[in-house]
C-alpha cells in the first residue's frame, strides 16, 4: 500500500513538473507573438491563442497540486508511533550523532593493497550531514530522520520504516524490521585536518617495513596519525548498504544501539 501510494505521489509531482514546463513554453510563445502583433490581426491572434492555453494549463496545474495536496494530508499507511519511548530515545541518539565533528558517506571501499606503503585504505569517503527534517512525498507531519547521501538518493527513517529518496520523486520504502543497523569501531590513518571529537589511537608512515616501524630508505616518509572512527552499517535483505564513518564513536554506537533497541519493540 505505500509503495502504491509513493509511486501516484510521485506521478502527481512529476505531471506538476511537465504542466510547469508547457505553461514555461505557453507564456514564451506569447510574448513572442505579442512583439510580432504589428504584422496583423492573425498574429494577434496567435498571442491569444498562446494565452488561452497558457491560462488552462495553469488552472490544470492548480487543480494537480491539489490532487497532490489531498494525497499528501491524507495518506493512510502506518509509518509508525512517532509517539512510543523507545523512538524518542531513537531521536535524541540520533540528534547527538549529527552534531558530530565529521560525518563521512563512505562512497567505496575494499582490503588493503600489499605494497610497502601504509597508505593503503582503499576508501573514498565525502563529507556530509544528518539532521531531523520531514519528506513531503511521504508524512510531513512527522519527523524523520535524514541521513545524507553523497553518491544516491537520502535515507529518511521513520519509527516502522525506511524511505529511500523521495524528495523529488516516488521513494522506495523499506520495512524497517527488514534494515540492520551496526556500529563498530573503524581503524583509519587520517591524512586530513583530524576531528577533535575523535581518539588518537597510534600512527604509521606512509612506508612502513614489516615490524610496522618506518621504511628509512625513503626520506620523504611523514609520521600519520592513526584515528578510532565509528563505522555505521545500514543494510537491507532489498539490496540497501549504505557506510557512514563518524569522528565521535561512542555518538555513533549510542545511535545504533538505540534503532536496534527500537526495532525490537515494533
């Protein structure tokens, strides 16, 4: 039933978009006309045919907004108690976890390269941001979870499921039930400006020799530090998987330990 409802939510938005660009093309063409009404009355008359269409898309457009509106203040499936304390204890977790340092959306990542070089993490990795805000395509009375995405469509959670996108089209919803969400302390030689919000938890060079130590064949061989992030995971039976690295590990773990502790009360 949601999945049913986002996707005609979606169409009525994406008729809106065309009927805007047609109005977009209606107008044009009559100014055109309207520049060109010293060649006659039969331009004069082409401008007011361009006006008469221009007026009715604009009344089509106003009367699919409203079809639009209707569904949006009417929606009738289940995002779940907004109201229940474990989801309160979700939000507040997650509002700590947005106001850490450095949020990174971990766009790659694989093992490590064998080469004598430490710098050997194979991650890219954006900057983003996480923040409470509502989607209009799905419950704008109720407050979700936003969760950036540097490469994709945002993550919206809500207290029984996941919209994935949405913002300007049909989103997909996820159950959340069929979502894991993990923590675990992520290792990572910071070569950027480093968090403050973040431990220090040892350092490398960029080429190391067996024992770890510095490769003092290379003379061009800076000292990085080694810093404890904390590794969100969001996966989904569906296909979903989205990495999240956060400079303040323990905000990170008390988010994740709370979602799951709210799942086990749907």
């Amino acid at each position: 039933m949601a999945q049913s409802w986002a996707k005609s939510f979606g169409d009525k938005l994406d008729a809106i978009r065309k009927i805007e660009k047609s109005i977009d093309h209606a107008d044009a063409r009559s100014s055109l006309w309207k520049r060109l009404e010293w060649l006659g009355s039969w331009a004069r008359k082409r401008k007011e045919d361009w006006n008469t269409e221009a007026n009715r898309l604009d009344c089509l457009r106003a009367s699919t907004k409203n079809e639009a509106e209707s569904m949006r203040l009417h929606t009738q499936f289940d995002v779940g108690d907004d109201g229940s304390p474990t989801w309160a204890r979700v939000v507040d977790a997650f509002e700590k976890l947005s106001t850490a340092e450095r949020i990174w959306d971990v766009t790659a990542h694989g093992g490590p390269d064998h080469s004598k070089s430490s710098a050997s993490q194979l991650v890219q990795r954006h900057d983003v941001h996480f923040g409470v805000d509502s989607l209009p395509t799905v419950r704008p009375d109720i407050r979700s979870l936003r969760i950036v995405s540097a490469n994709g469509p945002d993550i919206w959670i809500y207290p029984s499921m996941i919209a994935v996108g949405g913002l300007y089209d049909s989103p997909a919803l996820v159950d959340l039930m069929e979502v894991q969400v993990s923590c675990a302390p992520k290792r990572f030689i910071e070569k950027e400006q480093l968090p403050s919000d973040a431990r220090q938890v040892g350092h490398t060079w960029r080429y190391i020799n067996k024992d770890g130590g510095p490769d003092r064949r290379f003379s061009d061989n800076p000292q990085w530090p080694v810093m404890l992030y904390g590794e969100i995971d969001l996966k989904s039976t569906g296909g979903l998987f989205e990495r999240y690295h956060v400079s303040d590990i323990e905000k990170a773990r008390q988010f994740a330990r709370c979602l799951t502790e709210h799942k086990a009360t749907i």
